[in-house]
C-alpha cells in the first residue's frame, strides 16, 4: 500500500512539473538466477534526487545529489533506479549495472539499438 501511494504521488507530481524531468529511450534488462533477462525497449523520466524526493514527500528517501530513472511499467507499477556518479546525469551508453528501489540487479543502457 505504501509503495502505491509512493508511486501515485509521484505520478502526480511527473504529470505536473515537466521541467525537472526528460524522457529517454533505454534498455533494460534485469538479473536473473542464471544471466539476464531478454532486454526491455522503454521509456524513462530522468529526475535529479532532489526532486524526486519532493514528488514522493520525502527528505531523505532519495540521494540529493544523484541523478534517477523512473521507468513506469504499468499505472501501479514503476522502477526507479540510480544512475551511477560516473555517468553525470546522463543514461550510460553501454551497458552499466544498477539497482532499482528493491535493491535488484538489472543493467541498463541509453537506446533501443541492440536491446535483445
């Protein structure tokens, strides 16, 4: 219940502030018993922790000076995952292994080329 009232709230506040946030096309594939899953062409909101954390009303939930992306999967359903420092803000062009907000593996990269 509380993730979907975390998830609501930031939907919310994603529909509301445009200027904070930019869409990106990125693969996604996550970490499974034995190698990765098949990859994932979709669309994610870049968002700054700062104001990530204002659209989920929380001070400290989200690292301030980390870059996010929320991918939305479903109207109840999103994956929020940190981008490392290294790649300033900005999705990485090959792939890069992160963690989502249930601390899963998944590796991500900027495009839909070769997302398979």
């Amino acid at each position: 219940m509380k993730r979907l009232i975390l998830i609501l709230c930031f939907l919310f506040f994603i529909s509301s502030i445009t200027v904070a946030s930019e869409k990106v096309d990125i693969c996604l594939k996550y970490k499974k018993e034995i190698g990765w899953s098949r990859g994932y062409s979709v669309k994610g909101t870049i968002i700054d922790g700062f104001d990530l954390n204002d659209a989920v009303g929380s001070f400290s939930r989200f690292n301030s000076h980390s870059t996010y992306v929320v991918v939305f999967w479903d109207k109840d359903q999103a994956s929020i995952f940190e981008l490392p420092a290294i790649s300033f803000g900005s999705v990485p062009i090959f792939n890069t292994q992160v963690k989502d907000q249930d601390d899963r593996l998944w590796r991500i990269k900027e495009g839909h080329d070769f997302c398979n």
